[in-house]
C-alpha cells in the first residue's frame, strides 16, 4: 500500500499509545488516515506519542456504556470507516498459582473487551440497511501467535487471544457485507522492552533460531500488515487471523523454567497492559 491509499479514512485505534498500536498510528497518519487514538484515562493523554492524532478520546473497554456512548459521538459527529483495536494486557501467572486477579483482567481487557466493542459496533451498524450506506468498512483486532502456540505462565493471555479468532470468524458473517472483521498475530516483538528483561535468554534466543532473520519483529512490520487489512486492497479477505512472525512460530520455544521461576518471584504479573 502506498501512500495516500488511506487517504481522507476517519481511523479509531484502541490502545495506539505504545507498541504495535502506536506503529499503527504513525503509519495510518503517514497514509493520509485522519487518526483518532482512544486511552482508558485522562492521565493517559500526555504520554501520547507526537504528530499521530487529529483527536484522543477516552474509552474503558471493560465498560459497554464508554464504549457506547463514545463510538455512538463519534459516529454522529463524522464517518468512522476503520476500528483498530490493539488494547490488550499480558495476564502472566501459572495455572498452578492461579492468579485470579491476573485471568481477569485478561479475560476482562482482551476478551470481554473486544467483544463488547463487536456488539456496540454490530449494534450500530444495524441502522445501516446497505453496503452504500455503511459507515465502518474494516475493523481489525490484535491477536498473538500464543493463541496456538503455548508458553509457560501465559494460560490466561494464550486461552483470551484464542478466543479472538472465534469472534473474529462470527463477527465477520454477523457484519457482513457492511463490514470486514479480521485479526493480526504478531510473534514476539522486538521492541517489547518488558519481555526482554524478563526473559532475555528466551528472547537471544529466538533470534537465534529465527528462520528470515535471526531478529525479532519490528512494529512497523506489525502495522504494515493492519494497514493492508484496513484498506481497499483487502476487500476480499474477512474472518481471518494473519500471522506476522516470520515464521518464528514453527521453530518455538519456551522460556528457561529458572526464568520463569524468577519472573515469577520479580511479580511480573505487573507488567502492564499490552497487547
């Protein structure tokens, strides 16, 4: 997709902030999409990367009524053609610790989530009787390549990016053909400086065995394949999870158990909210 391809499209990205989301930002801007970033509070706005959004509003994707109330404004207000939702968080804790604190949020962000935003999408979308009348054309999620591929301490992460694909695959027939409703599944991310602490003999060591390259994934690389989803040159694809792992995912493997051990007694569960 070259530039201007998204040109004059009203983008909504959940969890654009950091990470893969904000990639997407940058480069959906760079693209000539007009760029509204969500965050869960206030507080969130000034830590917002420069030069990517025409607006920020707040959304709490635990919440039906914010997400309502604000994708209901923002509808009225101007056409929302593309919904990118990269809001997520890691939900780390052995099955054998059973971190319930840790299961629900994962179950509340990544699943719960995303399927609140589904229905109050879907339920919008209702008041739109043709595909010529249709105000959201495209909406991608993001997944992981942990929802078919297990890690020790990730049961929460992996079972809730699991379940995107089968929401992705309803959503896709429910929304159609006013809409098309696709996944991206990223490998592990270069630039996911938390992970990399935590893990840094695993994370050598995917890049070691990595089969293009002997590196992680960059986000731009993540972006490029969301913004291909967002646009035009997509308009036959629905209902899929893309992979973007280079093909790290045929050549897995699995934390050292003495640094899983070790992330454990570190309290990693607090990482944060990422996808």
């Amino acid at each position: 997709m070259t530039l201007g391809m998204l040109a004059g499209r009203r983008v909504l990205i959940l969890g654009g902030d950091t990470g893969v989301g904000a990639a997407v930002a940058h480069l959906l801007t760079q693209r000539g999409a007009i760029v509204t970033l969500s965050v869960v509070s206030s507080a969130r706005r000034s830590s917002l990367p420069d030069g990517i959004a025409t607006d920020v509003v707040e959304i709490d994707l635990t919440d039906e009524m914010s997400i309502h109330s604000t994708l209901l404004a923002l509808e009225e207000e101007r056409r929302l053609d593309v919904i990118v939702n990269c809001a997520g968080t890691t939900g780390y804790g052995k099955l054998a610790d059973l971190n319930i604190q840790a299961w629900n949020d994962a179950i509340n962000i990544n699943m719960m989530g995303s399927m609140i935003l589904l229905g109050v999408l879907g339920s919008l979308m209702r008041r739109r009787v043709s595909p010529a009348n249709a105000c959201i054309r495209s909406i991608v999620l993001l997944s992981s390549i942990n929802a078919d591929v297990p890690i020790p301490g990730y049961a929460a992460y992996c079972a809730t990016k699991a379940a995107l694909a089968a929401l992705v695959r309803v959503a896709a027939l429910e929304f159609a053909p006013l809409a098309r409703v696709n996944a991206v599944a990223p490998g592990p991310i270069e630039k996911h400086s938390k992970v990399r602490a935590a893990f840094p003999a695993f994370v050598e060591g995917q890049r070691q065995i990595h089969p293009l390259a002997c590196r992680l994934a960059l986000p731009a690389e993540v972006a490029e394949v969301v913004a291909f989803l967002a646009g035009d040159q997509s308009s036959w694809i629905t209902g899929q999870t893309i992979v973007v792992d280079g093909g790290v995912s045929l050549n897995y493997g699995a934390p050292p158990e003495s640094e899983l051990e070790q992330a454990i007694e570190q309290s990693c569960g607090a990482w944060g909210k990422s996808s």
